[in-house]
C-alpha cells in the first residue's frame, strides 16, 4: 500500500452519533505516525455531506473537511462506531443506506481497505462485504454480528482482525489497536511500539 513511497489517504467516516473514541482514538495514532515519519498518510473527515455531525450524546460537533462529492479517493476507510441502538436505527435508515453504505461499499470496490471500529462492522451488517471473512466487533454485538452476516466467522476474544481488506476491531480502544497494527504494517513496528508509549497504552 505504499508503493512508491505515495502517502495514503486516511478517510474517517464521520455520521451523527459517532463514538468518539471509536473515531479519535484510531485518528491520533495515524496523527503519530505522522510526526514519527512525515508524509506517510493524510486523515481526513468525510461525511455525506458537508454539515456539522453530532457526536454521541449530542456532546460535541464535527465539521467534516470533505463530502462525498468532494473528497479523496481513500486508500484506507475508517468506519467508527455508535450505540448499538443508534446502528440497528441507520440498517433500517433508507437514506442512510442509499447514501452512506452505497458509499462504503463503492470505495472498497474501488480499492480502498475497510477499517470499521466497534460497532462499524455491524453497520455494514446489511451488505455482502463480509461474506467468507473472519470479522469482529463490541463483545455485545458478537452474537447480533454473526446472525446478521451468516457467511462470515465472527472472532471473540480478539481485539482485531486482519483480512487484508478488511480489518474489524473489538470494542471501542481496540481501533486504537487496529491502527497501531496497519503503522506496523506499513512502515515499522519500531514506529508502532513508539507511538503506543507516547499514548502510555499497555501492551496487550
């Protein structure tokens, strides 16, 4: 993914009631590796379109950078997560599918690598995405994941796991682990392990 030493564009999908450790958490470690080895990727904020997200609770406001219209063509999308109700509420969103999940699914087709945080991979529980994939999500989403996405193996006890194009997180602080991974991947584990004692984060 980092052929001739191009940067990758990091898109963070952002919706009204993300969590926001789900997005921050993942989102800083990308900020790091940045500092560590400069150039190496570019974050940025999508969202459908350009208006302000509320967060969980209604607690802060997120103003996107791009929309979908507008944005970078991703190398790596970030799909945080939300309260579970708030994600069974988007499956059966029409809009929310016909704009945000069409989306998703056209940038993984064109390319990019799918990196959903927590309950994010059970927002994409409505597509095929998953079929034949070993997939996580929030320890209580677990049993609701699997029945959702039959064709797929559902991980417990795990805090992610890699499919190549696919990477799924545990609950909440393991995006922090599944973005710390990728750094390891794409540039060093040296680079990794420095950023996880910048973030005093225990080693699992």
């Amino acid at each position: 993914m980092t052929a001739q030493n191009q940067p990758l564009h990091v898109a963070f999908l952002i919706y009204n009631q993300v969590e926001v450790l789900d997005l921050n958490g993942p989102l800083d470690v990308f900020v790091k590796a940045n500092v560590l080895k400069p150039n190496t990727y570019i974050p940025y904020l999508v969202s459908a379109n350009k208006d302000l997200v509320h967060t969980e609770s209604n607690t802060m406001q997120i103003l996107p950078q791009y929309s979908f219209a507008d944005c970078p063509k991703p190398d790596i999308l970030v799909i945080p997560g939300a309260n579970p109700d708030i994600v069974l509420a988007y499956l059966q969103n029409e809009q929310f599918q016909q704009t945000y999940t069409v989306w998703i699914t056209e940038q993984h087709q064109q390319g990019a690598l799918l990196f959903t945080v927590c309950t994010g991979s059970l927002l994409l529980s409505n597509t095929n995405l998953f079929d034949g994939l070993a997939i996580t999500t929030h320890f209580l989403g677990l049993d609701t994941l699997q029945e959702r996405c039959p064709k797929a193996h559902v991980q417990r006890g795990v805090r992610f796991v890699d499919q190549d194009q696919v990477l799924t997180t545990a609950g909440i602080t393991a995006g922090i682990d599944g973005a710390l991974h990728l750094v390891s991947k794409h540039l060093d584990p040296t680079i990794s392990k420095t950023i996880q004692q910048l973030f005093e984060y225990p080693t699992l």
